[in-house]
C-alpha cells in the first residue's frame, strides 16, 4: 500500500512546521505501508518593483531573474528532502509558478495525495486581510485530509 503527503513549503522556518508532524506520522506506521512525500515550493512573485526618484513601478522578471528564483526555491527544496531522505523517506520535488493555494490543490490532484500537511503563520485581523490565508484557501477547497500545523509564536515574530 502506497500513500501520497503533499507538503507545500515556502522557504521559511514557519513553513517548515508541519515536516516533524509529517515524519513522526510516517515513523508510527507499519514497515508495509510505503509513504511518498511530495515537497511543493510555488514561486507567486513574477514581479519586483523599480523605485527611480520618487516613482516607482512593477517589472516583470526576465528569464535569467525568474530562472535564478526558481532554482532557488528547488535548492530549498533538495535541502530538506535530503533531511527526509536521511530518515529512509522517499521524496519528491516540484517547483509550480502561479497562486500558491491554486498550486497547492492542482499538485495534490495531479499526484493523487491522500493528505496535504502544511503549516500557518497563524495571522488574523488585519494581517490576514492584507495578506490573505493560503492554508485557509486550500482547507475550503480541498477534498483530502488536510494536517495544520501552526507555527510556534516564536517562529512567527
């Protein structure tokens, strides 16, 4: 028996949160059943801003900026499944471009997880207006078990 965990990180230690959860959970089953982790970084920013005198406007990334972000976020990744490999965990890579909570639920449909275990930076109020909720887009719109962790307050600050 095979099963599937997608675990969205985004560079930072709060996204990192939830990767203890999701080790401990695959120490505590059977040596039979066989669990795949699949590490997802979704690269959201295709722009950065020029600031010249007082005006500032958005540009867009050329091939050679957009390409040393994203090998970024893959290097990122190749650290921590190589942490999970250490531990006898068969790991997966991807890297998507685009709304991280839309990337999120399209990589678990596209590799047929069984569970999405992410963390949160545990915002409200205000700050979660301004910067919105991905864990809380991808509760409402997944179809799989999802595992929360929030991060500890002094991970956050």
């Amino acid at each position: 028996m095979q099963h599937k965990i997608l675990v969205p990180l985004d560079g930072s230690k709060v996204g990192e949160a939830a990767l203890p959860f999701v080790t401990k959970l695959i120490s505590m089953m059977s040596p039979e059943v066989k669990v795949e982790v699949t590490l997802l970084g979704v690269v959201t920013v295709l722009r950065h801003w020029v600031v010249a005198g007082g005006a500032s406007t958005p540009v867009s990334y050329t091939e050679e900026e957009f390409s040393s972000i994203r090998k970024g976020v893959a290097d990122n990744l190749e650290k921590t499944a190589a942490t999970l490999r250490q531990q006898s965990i068969t790991v997966n890579m991807r890297v998507s471009i685009g709304n991280a909570a839309e990337e999120i639920l399209k990589t678990a449909d596209e590799i047929q997880a069984d569970m999405i275990a992410m963390s949160t930076h545990g915002r409200s109020g205000l700050r979660r207006l301004a910067y919105g909720s991905v864990t809380d887009k991808v509760l409402h719109g997944a179809s799989i078990p999802i595992l929360v962790v929030r991060a500890p307050a002094d991970m956050v600050n």
